[in-house]
C-alpha cells in the first residue's frame, strides 16, 4: 500500500511514504551487532524548545551518531509529539498514535550531553515503526531503507527517518551540536489536478518506475529515492509471488542470482499494469475522490491453470522421488526449489507475453487529510487498486 502526505513549509510540497505490507524486507537485519557510538553532546530541539530525552522508565537517553549518521530514541521524540507509544513484542513494532499525552519534558535552557565515543550492543530484531496503523517504510535522505535498533530497550533511528515518519522538517546547527525539529503546519487546500497528478504519479512510480520531473517537484522527491521506492516495491512483489507459488517462505531463502531473477521477472508482470485516470470529483470538505479505471492483469490464473499439465513442471516432478526430496540437504533442497521457481518463472513469462486481462473496473481513489492533518492517498483505496492491478487468485 502506497500512502503519499501533503506537507505545507515554505513552498507546498508533497512527500511520500510507502507503508510496507505484511512482509519482511529482504535483507533485514537480525541479532545482536556491535556499533560505535560518538556522543557530542547532541541536542534536541523541537518547535524552539530543547527536548529532556528519556526511556519508558524515564532514565535519560542521548542521541548519538554512528558513522557520521545521527541517531534519536523514537520514544522521547514521539512523546513530545503527543503521540501515544506502545511496543507490540509479537510484531516487533513500535505502534504510534495520534491523540496522545505529551510526555516529554521540555526546557529552554540546552541539557547538558556526554562526549566521547563508546561500543553499543545494538539488537535488530526487524524492528518495525508504525503511524496509526500504518507500517512506515523508513528511509535515510537518499531514500535507502535503514532498520531501527534498540540499545538497552530503547529504539534508535536516524534523525532523516525520524522526522518522515514523524512529519518534522529538519535542521543540523553544526555550531551547536543542536538537531532542530519542526512541527509541519496543516497541509495547504489542492486542487483537482494536484489530486489527479498525485494519484497517478504514485501508480507510476510504484508499478512501472517510471516518474516526471514535475512530479519529483511536487513530491519533493528525487531520482534516488524514486528508483528506491519502486525497487522495494518490486523486492516486495518478488517475496510475494515467491511465498504464493510455494517456491520459498522468503525471499531471503533464495540466493542471490534466483532473487534478482524473481525481481527482474516482477518488473516485467508489473510493467503491463493498466490503469487510466476517468475523473475526480471535489467532495467539497477538502478531500477528492480520483476515479481510475483498472484493467486487471489475470498473468496469475494463467499460470495456476496450466502448471499442473505443464511439460517442463511434469518432468520436474517424475524427475524426484518423495524420498529423494525428503533425504536433501539444506543446499540441495535449496537447489530443488530454485529449479522448481525457474519452471514457474517460465511459465510465467509465457503467459505474460499473451497478457490476459480480466474486464476493466472503476475504482474510486480518496485523497484526503488523515489525523495530522496532512493530504494521503486512502490506505483502503489503495490496498484495493493494488489487489486488482495484477489478480492473485
């Protein structure tokens, strides 16, 4: 699901924010690592007051940098937000809501620091960070995904992800040591066009990496973070046509020549995504209501009703006996489950290249403000679009 803010600063400027579905990121990070930290004594200010940092049990906590990144605690940042905290251990997740207490401290006078540097165990465990709901997708100022980690239970981000995902704008006072966070304003009224434009350049980023200039412009976007969002929307595809057609549970169980095999193939089937924009209509209470028409990509149905007679798949399976597959080893299963991918992405590309599409369907796409008062795309509507742009039976 793609969800896409309105932000108002000193121009108006769209960014976006692409909430990852129920998936794990290849290459997510897991266990204990260790990480220098170099303390500066780094501050924090927000709206023109220095925040008094501290852990759920209120023992203060500093930020840090590693690696010439600037690391803050979500915690402490949020609070002074009033968003409502809550660590969730079955999901690893740190849930944020709006309409919460403000529980950090504030003070006028800059809180004294520590300097030096010190060995941190820093625990990634696929640490997620979530918006009233929404899963955030968390991504340095070039738009590389980065992972939370937790340090003696506090969880640590870079200062960039912090403020996407908690819609600060952001400045270094290098002379100060000082990071400044301001709180964005309500989004400015759009227009129509700026709904119609919205809507599409998000279809076209994410399904066909393809964007405009303007576009960029209006996203306050770049190339980088463009082509970012739409590899990881494709890694994502890949996890999902891997796990649907029993090839692996992960994408992180391929190696590394069979999973850039089944991106390469995701970009193909999504690259024949069809949709038009119809129309919009301004609901009159600052929210629209895009109509884009989707003609379904049925490419999945093919496959799934020829596999079982499919020569190449019919071969694979007199090849091996059930003992002879439950006797392999974790290399040689590996192996054996590529080889059966590959008859998949064969079959795959056969039927794509016919490119069978179910009737076309209108469907209405809401623009409007969420809870912190800034433009999204409607995460249902956009789960929808994204159901039936390309059809899993």
């Amino acid at each position: 699901m793609r969800t896409v803010i309105l932000r108002r600063g000193s121009s108006m400027l769209l960014t976006l924010a692409l909430a990852l579905a129920l998936v794990l990121p290849a290459g997510a990070i897991t266990g204990t690592r260790s990480v220098q930290a170099d303390y500066n004594n780094i501050k924090v200010m927000l709206n023109g007051a220095y925040l008094q940092l501290t852990d759920a049990d209120g023992k203060k906590v500093e930020p840090f940098a590693v690696a010439g990144t600037t690391y803050l605690p979500v915690r402490a940042v949020a609070g002074a937000l009033g968003l409502g905290v809550n660590w969730n251990s079955t999901t690893s997740t740190v849930q944020l809501t709006s309409g919460g207490a403000k529980t950090t401290s504030t003070t006028q006078t800059p809180p004294a620091g520590t300097k030096g540097s010190q060995t941190l165990q820093a625990d990634y465990s696929n640490i997620q960070v979530s918006l009233n709901g929404n899963r955030l997708l968390l991504t340095d100022a070039d738009g590389k995904v980065v992972e939370p980690f937790a340090v003696a239970g506090t969880t640590y981000l870079p200062v960039r992800a912090v403020a996407d995902a908690l819609n600060l704008a952001v400045e270094w006072r290098a002379s100060t040591t000082t990071v400044v966070l301001t709180s964005q304003q309500e989004s400015a009224p759009i227009t129509s066009d700026d709904a119609i434009n919205l809507v599409k350049g998000n279809l076209d980023e994410i399904y066909l990496g393809k964007w405009t200039q303007a576009y960029l412009d209006m996203v306050g976007s770049n190339p980088t973070r463009a082509q970012a969002a739409y590899d990881d929307g494709m890694e994502i595809s890949a996890d999902l046509f891997l796990y649907y057609w029993d090839i692996f549970d992960s994408i992180d169980d391929a190696s590394e020549t069979f999973r850039q095999e089944a991106i390469e193939l995701q970009k193909k089937i999504s690259a024949k995504s069809t949709y038009l924009i119809t129309g919009v209509t301004d609901k009159g209470d600052g929210s629209f209501e895009v109509k884009v028409q989707i003609t379904p990509l049925n490419v999945m149905q093919q496959v799934g009703d020829a596999l079982e007679t499919y020569a190449p798949m019919v071969e694979f399976f007199n090849k091996y006996t059930q003992e002879q597959v439950n006797a392999m080893d974790e290399a040689g299963y590996q192996a054996y489950s590529e080889e059966y991918g590959r008859i998949i992405f064969q079959l795959t590309e056969e039927k794509l290249a016919q490119a069978a599409y179910l009737p076309a369907q209108i469907l209405p796409i809401r623009v409007e403000k969420n809870s912190l008062g800034v433009y999204t795309i409607n995460d249902e509507d956009w789960g929808k679009a994204d159901e039936l742009i390309i059809v899993y039976p």
